[in-house]
C-alpha cells in the first residue's frame, strides 16, 4: 500500500514538474509568437465570428419590436409589444454578457433590477418602458450589429490570408497540378502573367503570412476592445447605479463603525472611570462613617478617594481625546498630532504643511487614523523612530506614516488596519500599505479635501 502511495505521489510530482517547466518554456516565448496559437487568441476570434450572426438577429428583433410598438401606440396594444421588445433586450443583454464573460474574460455585473412600484402587468410594463436600462440594451441591439459586420470582415480576413499564406509551401503543388498555373497569379492581362512559383516567391509569400497571422490576434485584440467596451457601458450597471450600492455599501460600514466606537467608549466608562468613581463613593460613605470615630483613618480615606479622583479624570481625558481631542477642535491637525507624537513610545517627526484647516468630520478621521497608525508603531513596530507627514494636493488630504520597525503590516489579514481601511473607504479614502518583511513600514493615507 505504502509503495502504491509513493508511485501516485511520485507521478504527480513528474506531472505538476512537466506541467511547470512547459509553462516555462511558453514564458520564454515573446508573447508576439505565442499569440496565435494561444487559447484567448482563439477565443476572441470565436467571439468575433459569432458575433455577425447574433447581432444580426438581435438587431433584427430590436428593430422589429420597436417599429411594431411605435407602430402600434396608436392603440393600447403598442404598449405591451413596446414592453415585450424591451423585456426580450434584456433577455438579450443577459447572453451577451455570458457570452462576454466565457470568450472575452469581461466580469460584468448585472444591471439593477426592474422594480415595479404596482403589482399586476401595467406596473411591470411601466417599470420596463421608463428604465434607463432597458432602453441601453435596446441600443446595444441596434449599435452592436454594424461593428459586428466590420470587425467579422476584418477579422476573418486577415486570420484567412494569414495562415492561407503562411502554409502556401504546403499547398502551391495544387496549382501545376490542377490549375494550369504555376501558382497564386500576383498579376495578369491579355499578354502577360505573373505567378508565385519560384521558392524565393514561395518564401516570400511564407514570410508575408507569418507577419499577418502574428499580427492578426493584435488586430482581433483591439476589435474586441470595443465589444468590451460596449458591453461595460450599455449591459452592464451604470454608474449612477453604482455609485449607489458604493455608497449603501459605505453607510453599512459607518454604522457598524459607530456602533463599535459606541460599544467601546461604553466598555471603557463601564470598566474605567465607571468602577472607580463607584469605589471612591463607597470609600468617601466609609471615610463619613469613621469622621467622628477615626478621624486620622477617615483622613487617610479621604486622602486615597482624593488619588482615585485624579486617576478617574485622567482616564476620562484619555477617553475623551480618543474621541475628539480639544487641542484638534482648537488648534487643529498640527498641535493635535505633535501631540499624539509626544505620547508615542518611540520619538515620531511630525511634519504638516496645509493651506487651511479641512472640514471637522475630515480632520477628525485624520486625526484618528494617524492615532491607529501610532498606537500600531508603539505596540508591534518594535521601530526606534517614526515621522508623520500630512500635505495637501488637489483636493485630497493626503497623510504618511513611516517607521524603521520590522515591517509584515498587512491589511488583508483583518487587523486593524483591515478596520482602518473599511472607515476610510467610507468617506472616499484610500489606504495603502507597503511593509516588506524587514521593514520599513509606509502607510498612505488619502481622505477627500473639504474646507
């Protein structure tokens, strides 16, 4: 049994190393000698090929459907053949999109669904003629059908000629043979021919295949472009559309942040200053107790309540500059990080140059993410030194945060920074790290700029 596991294990050991050396091999190719024997070459040119006679029924059905229920508005029944013709666009655009994703490699998200604001048929008939999607299938219906004749005759043009040239050594013995002629006649009148049928023209004629069959997957390529294009623009969702579901997506992440934030300053009250300013009232009730008895232990009582006050309004403050620091509301980004930077376990430069102060709520998310950045530095760095850098450019906030530690931050792998990341994302931020293993550590910070 252990021999038999070692002959499979060896034979897919042979089979991945054969595998990887031919992926290899085809990478020491230029990738212009590769391209027409590869499969996304291929793939393409089906694409193109299938392309004249879908869109030739597909342009036939868009203008037929909609001649009929123009024609046809004149009475009530235009109306559901208008519907109808819309629906089967749709239905339509729903293929190609398949077809897109399988031959091309474009991931092109659906568009937003029809939303009907009254059940029963008039209301989804409504919701089909006044959406904006509906009427941009119709559009690639009617565009796609002209590109499609030009790109199919471009295409299966020179992929022809290509390979028709490029094997002419193979075939030119057909023409002494069954054509009367010595080969592909370059020219001819009445008193004169001249015919491909020396090897110096025979390989010359090689030559000129081989170049047009390279190029002819670029040339496929670049058609395809504008099938990608098109397919983006008019089947998929608009930007409107998403920009929306962006901006859904980033009220969710607010919330959850604000309800984190909550449960943290709640916990934070509840085991801080919470439990000590109970203690100090049962330790001041007992001093009062012993006021007339032990007047020294009610002293010395009072003496600790008077400690767990301090204590208690430090931890406050700390709290409260977690939040929103008084120095950031009244001397702003500058005084705030200098001194975020002071209480830093390593010495951090901090170094801001702005033309004015932004918008509160952008200074406070700055001021927070500049905070995360340096409590990162004081407790896994292990760096010796640190710098802040905040400028402005355009209307972006930018900000860096550097240090000399051991480098390996990484945001995907739901630290802090994952965090981090999501509540910049929010109000249109960026967050970009570059921490080799060794160090050093750079995250940028981008934030919008409003004044």
């Amino acid at each position: 049994m252990a021999t038999e596991y070692g002959q499979e294990y060896g034979r897919m050991d042979r089979s991945e190393f054969r595998g990887s050396d031919l992926d290899e091999r085809r990478r020491r190719i230029p990738a212009g000698l590769r391209a027409p024997f590869e499969a996304r070459a291929w793939k393409e040119f089906g694409y193109v090929l299938l392309s004249l006679p879908i869109s030739i029924v597909t342009f036939t059905y868009a203008i037929t459907m909609l001649s009929l229920g123009a024609g046809l508005l004149i009475t009530f029944i235009g109306i559901p053949v208008l519907a109808a013709g819309l629906a089967g666009c749709r239905g339509i655009g729903a293929l190609e999109r398949v077809r897109a994703r399988s031959l091309l490699g474009v991931e092109v998200a659906n568009p937003e669904p029809l939303r009907p604001k009254n059940r029963g048929p008039m209301g989804w008939m409504g919701a089909v003629l006044k959406s904006g999607v509906s009427w941009r299938h119709v559009l690639y219906s009617v565009l796609h059908m002209p590109w499609a004749v030009f790109s199919f005759s471009v295409s299966l043009v020179f992929w022809s000629s290509g390979w028709t040239l490029l094997t002419y050594p193979l075939w030119q013995w057909l023409f002494p043979a069954y054509g009367d002629q010595g080969g592909i006649q370059l020219y001819g009148d009445d008193g004169h021919r001249i015919y491909l049928d020396n090897p110096f023209e025979i390989g010359v004629t090689a030559l000129i295949g081989l170049l047009i069959t390279l190029a002819t997957p670029w040339i496929i390529r670049a058609l395809t472009t504008v099938d990608r294009v098109m397919v983006a623009g008019l089947l998929g969702p608009s930007s409107l559309a998403t920009r929306v579901v962006e901006l859904e997506s980033d009220r969710g992440v607010v919330v959850d942040t604000a309800a984190a934030d909550l449960r943290r300053i709640e916990r934070d009250l509840h085991d801080g200053a919470q439990a000590r300013l109970v203690a100090l009232a049962m330790d001041l009730g007992l001093a009062k107790e012993k006021l007339a008895e032990d007047p020294e232990a009610a002293a010395r009582m009072v003496d600790e309540a008077h400690g767990e006050v301090k204590v208690a309004l430090q931890e406050l403050r700390d709290l409260a500059r977690g939040i929103h620091p008084a120095v950031l509301t009244d001397r702003g980004l500058d005084a705030a990080l200098s001194a975020l930077a002071a209480r830093c376990t390593v010495p951090v430069q901090v170094e801001v140059d702005l033309p004015a102060r932004p918008a509160a709520a952008i200074e406070g998310i700055a001021y927070f993410t500049v905070s995360e950045l340096l409590q990162n530095i004081s407790k896994h760095a292990r760096a010796t030194r640190g710098t802040v850098d905040v400028w402005h450019v355009e209307d972006r906030l930018m900000l860096q945060v550097t240090d000399n530690g051991a480098g390996g931050a990484d945001v995907t792998s739901g630290s802090g920074l994952a965090g981090l990341a999501e509540r910049l994302d929010a109000v249109d931020g960026i967050l970009v790290v570059n921490s080799p293993a060794g160090g050093p550590t750079t995250v940028t910070a981008e934030l919008p700029w409003r004044a």
